[in-house]
C-alpha cells in the first residue's frame, strides 16, 4: 500500500509500506510534474503590510496573463482578479475592507510562474 501526503506549496511525502509481508517494497517512479517556477525575476512588492482598508501591488517587471489571488489560511480562495499584461511600474489596487482580520496569502501568477505573499489583515 502507498500512501502520498501532500502540501499545497508543492511538497510531500510518499510512504511505501510492505503489507504482503514479502520483505519487498515495489519501487515508485514519479516526477514532479508540470508546476510553476517561482518569479525569481519579477517583485512584486505588497504593502501595506499589514494592511486594513486595502492592499497595493507595484510591479517591477512586464508580466502577461496573470491571476491575483488571495487565500485565507485554509486556502479558499476569497479574491480573484484576472489581467491581460500588467507593465514595469504598474501598481494595482485591491480592496480588502470586508475580509476577516487574520493571515492571507496573496498568490500571483503569470503564464507559468508563480510569486507568492503573505500578509496580515488588521
């Protein structure tokens, strides 16, 4: 029997137990799939941080196709704005005055890469 325990940041583990009791365990073959690559190249800079009314996001690289989100901490997906192209400079906008005080995570994606935030809501 093999059991696989999952993250939502991608990590895991895989146990692998011998229940036939033939002192073997099968071997697994996996990759880690199609994912995202970290934006490594592009920041994103949040702030306030924390923040209570609204949140701003300056961009300090071109970026096509990209989804904001933003998750609370049992990553339900509460917000979600979608862009065409967002420019060097560019600052959005994003209110947040009817959510929960608590711990959020703000989740950028761009074709296929991903940059991730958190912050706090006051």
């Amino acid at each position: 029997m093999c059991h696989l325990f999952g993250e939502t940041d991608g990590t895991g583990i895989i146990i692998d137990n011998d229940f036939d009791d033939d002192g073997v365990c099968d071997d697994i073959d996996f990759d880690d799939g199609i994912g995202l690559n970290e934006l490594v190249n592009a920041t994103i800079n949040l702030y306030p941080n924390p923040s209570k009314d609204f949140i701003n996001l300056d961009f300090e690289s071109n970026l096509n196709n990209v989804s904001i989100e933003i998750l609370n901490s049992l990553g339900d997906v509460l917000i979600q704005e979608n862009i065409a192209d967002v420019s060097f400079k560019d600052i959005i906008q994003i209110a947040v005055h009817n959510l929960p005080t608590g711990l959020y995570l703000l989740r950028v994606k761009s074709d296929n890469q991903l940059h991730r935030v958190n912050w706090i809501k006051n």
